[in-house]
C-alpha cells in the first residue's frame, strides 16, 4: 500500500515537472515570435496616406537646397493647331455660346528657379517616397557615431498644414539602412537606404529630358548657320 501512495505520488510530481517545462516552452516561443513580430513589423514616419495631402517640399544635398511647389496649368490640346482654321470660321456661330473651363493639371516647379522644366515621373517618385517613408528599427539611445550632427541629407514636406523635416546621418553598409531622426525628436531610426535615395539628386538630374533631341537639333542648326554667315562675310572681305 506505501508502494503504491508513493508511486503516485512520483507520478503527480512527475506530471507538475512535465507542465511546468510545456508552460515554460510555451512562454519562450511567445516572447521569441513577439520579439521577431516587433522587429519585422515597419514602423511609419509620416500621417499622410496619400501623395495629394502633400502641399509643398524640398531638400538639401551636397550643398543644394531645392524646394518644390505646385501650380495649375493648362493641358495642351494637341488638336488644336490642327483646328485653327475651323474654329475661326465657327467663331460667329458659337460666339454666343457658354465657353467651357480649360482642363487643367497639378505641375511641380522649383521655387527659386519656376521656368526649369522637372520631370513630373521624378517628383512624383519623392511624393511617394515621403507616403511610404518608415524604418525598420527604432533606436533609444543616440551617438556620435550616426553622423546626425553633420547630416548628408535632409529633407522635409509641408502636408495638412503642418511642416515634418527628417535627418540622414551614416550609413551602414552591411545592412544597407541609414540612420535617421525627425526633427525636434531624439529618436533615432533605422531606415533603408531605398527609402530615400530618391532624394540624392543634384538639380540637373531633375531636368524633363523628353525634348532634350529637338534641343540639341536646334543648337546644330543655330551653330551651322552662324559658320554659314562667317564663311560668307570672309568672302566679301576676301572679294574687296
């Protein structure tokens, strides 16, 4: 009979040792997937949830600050110089007519220089950088070492009113993320350097090239007819 009371006994201990050690397990594998969660999971940088609530902004690098802001502009009708001649012949029928609002769109221009013709695809590529912009991990303590006192770049975005400008300092090459702060916050973030080398363009990679070949066709013709015109007077002196 004592046999039996202490085998039961062992087997009430062994059953409290074996839960125990499931329970222990179980909480180790939930602090582990928490912890995994917590450094997979993106954090934001920006409210905005769409590139429309931007309102104007700009950036600094390698010593150039540019700053960006939009107008509206009237679409070109390409029919239209095809047009002329009817709508000249139309204009005493319609004269009397209701005239129709041109159709318009939302152009980007630089402020200091709003006659230089952007490429609107680049700009909208940093519109959506700034709705996309988030870091992967999110420091608590600060050092010299993040080359925040002597950022490489910085830009910033007026959105809803209210103006957000962030920091880039060193960045880490083996894990291809750079270190970056908001400004007026000591929180330092881990962000990947795709998140903002849209930024890192000087103002001549911005320029709208798509007509760059009529360009360069027109200095030719202008460069020929001066030599034409050279040529010609040399033969007048030449002749006298």
């Amino acid at each position: 009979m004592k046999a039996k009371r202490n085998l039961m006994i062992g087997l009430v201990i062994l059953l409290v040792i074996l839960a125990a050690g499931v329970f222990a397990a179980k909480t180790i594998s939930d602090k582990d997937a928490a912890a995994s969660a917590s450094a997979d999971a993106a954090i934001s940088l920006t409210s905005i949830t769409a590139s429309s609530e931007i309102e104007s902004f700009g950036y600094t690098f390698e010593g150039d600050t540019l700053t960006f802001e939009q107008r509206q502009e009237v679409v070109e009708d390409e029919s239209a110089s095809d047009n002329t001649s009817e709508a000249a012949s139309d204009s005493t029928s319609t004269a009397g007519s209701e005239e129709t609002e041109p159709e318009t769109e939302t152009v980007w221009y630089l402020v200091d220089d709003p006659e230089y013709k952007l490429d609107q695809s680049t700009v909208n590529s940093m519109l959506t950088a700034f709705v996309n912009l988030e870091a992967s991990r999110q420091l608590t303590e600060t050092s010299e070492e993040y080359g925040l006192e002597e950022p490489t770049l910085t830009f910033w975005m007026t959105a809803n009113g209210e103006t957000t400008t962030w920091s880039c300092g060193a960045t880490n090459d083996m894990t291809g993320t750079v270190y970056l702060q908001k400004q007026g916050e000591d929180t330092v973030y881990l962000v990947h350097t795709n998140k903002v080398t849209i930024f890192e363009k000087g103002r001549m990679e911005l320029g709208d090239t798509s007509d760059a070949t009529g360009d360069i066709a027109s200095s030719e013709e202008v460069t020929s007819e001066v030599t034409s015109s050279e040529t010609a007077a040399s033969e007048a002196a030449s002749a006298e």
